[in-house]
C-alpha cells in the first residue's frame, strides 16, 4: 500500500525522538566517534547502539544503564548526556570489516526507538599494524642503488655463463662435430670406393681380347 510521505517518515522506529548523523566515514587503525540527539522525556531511558542491516536483527553492541555512566565493551564505548540529550559512541581500533550499517537506539517497552548510521572505513595512508604483528612495513633505503661496475660479471654469474657454455658445448657442439666428422668420414669412403671401381674399369680395359681361331685351308 503506497503511502504519503509524511506517514512514511512516521512510520519509523525513530520518527521525530532520535536522530543522527546517517553516514559516518572513518580511517582504518584510527577512531570514530558519533553522536544521536533524543528529544526530551527519554532522558532516564537505556541507549544502546546496535550493529546490523536490518533493524529487527541488529546485534547489540553496548548499552547504557539509564544513567549518565559511560559503557565499554571491548572496543566500542557510550556515553549518555542527559543535560545535552545527546548520546556519544567511540568506536576505536577500527578495521576494514567494521564498515556496516548501525543503529543510535533507546531501550523501551515495546518498540524501541532508533535511527539508523552508515559507517564506511576507508584505509589509512600510514597504517599501523596491530601490536604484536611482525609483519612490519620495510623501511625504504635512503642510498641509491650502486651501478653496475665492470667487475659485475664476475661471480654467480659467471657460474651461470659457465654452465651455460657447457650445456651449449653438450648439446649442440659435440653432435655438430660428429655429424661432421660422419659426412667426412662417408665421403672419404665414397672418394675409396670411386677409385677402386676406376681401378677395376681401367684394369678391364688394358686386358688383352682372347684370340679368335681361324679356320684352315
């Protein structure tokens, strides 16, 4: 069913008793703090902030007790100001992951109120690792770096010019040289050959013909 706009707006949770900033930007490593504004008469109500898309899942980070205590738990603190009716949220340590939909939120009976901020965490120029990490950034050198002497060729990689010659001298000088040595080897049989066969032909050609006999008177 379509509704007008301003039934729409009253339809919210929060509608009118609390409000907040909507979308809050943070840097990885550092802190974010956020602050919901209540109108008067929820003063001695508990606040809560709340992590989750949808308003009827959301998981309950921290709360209040009613009073102007500020609760921690684990990285995330509240504080509520009744004087100001203000409650203030500080987020610290921030990862990427943090980045999620949450809720400024007043505890009642029934439906509780709440207003709904974006946190998106963008990723810090000089990020610092967590405390006990060693994965440390390498610090850049402030020498450049040396040129290339003449010298330069000496060492591992004249290892490396040195076997490669010697592969290359394996794998393909050596059969060059026995193919070439064969070739030589099959033309001087050749050459043999030739000349015993001109031997024999000049031999058959100095033999004398056999006498012919003629028949008598």
């Amino acid at each position: 069913m379509w509704l007008p706009p301003a039934l729409l707006l009253l339809s919210l949770p929060g509608c009118f008793v609390i409000q907040g900033p909507g979308t809050v930007t943070a840097v990885e490593q550092g802190s974010m703090t956020v602050q919901c504004h209540y109108r008067p008469g929820w003063e001695s109500y508990s606040k809560w902030w709340c992590r989750g898309r949808i308003w009827s899942f959301c998981q309950v980070l921290v709360q209040t007790s009613g009073t102007e205590q500020e609760e921690r738990s684990g990285r995330v603190s509240i504080r509520d100001n009744h004087r100001d009716r203000s409650i203030t949220v500080t987020m610290e340590g921030l990862r990427q992951d943090d980045a999620d939909t949450y809720w400024c939120g007043i505890k009642r009976v029934g439906t509780d109120r709440g207003t709904q901020v974006k946190v998106t965490i963008d990723p810090g120029e000089n990020s610092v690792p967590p405390a006990g990490s060693t994965n440390l950034p390498a610090i850049p050198s402030t020498k450049s770096p040396a040129r290339p002497t003449a010298t330069s060729n000496m060492g591992p990689a004249s290892g490396s010019y040195n076997r490669g010659h010697y592969l290359l001298l394996v794998f393909v000088k050596v059969p060059v040289l026995l193919v070439l040595a064969s070739v030589v080897l099959w033309l001087k049989g050749s050459q043999r050959v030739l000349e015993e066969l001109r031997t024999l032909a000049a031999l058959g050609n100095t033999r004398s013909p056999l006498p012919t006999d003629h028949a008598g008177p």
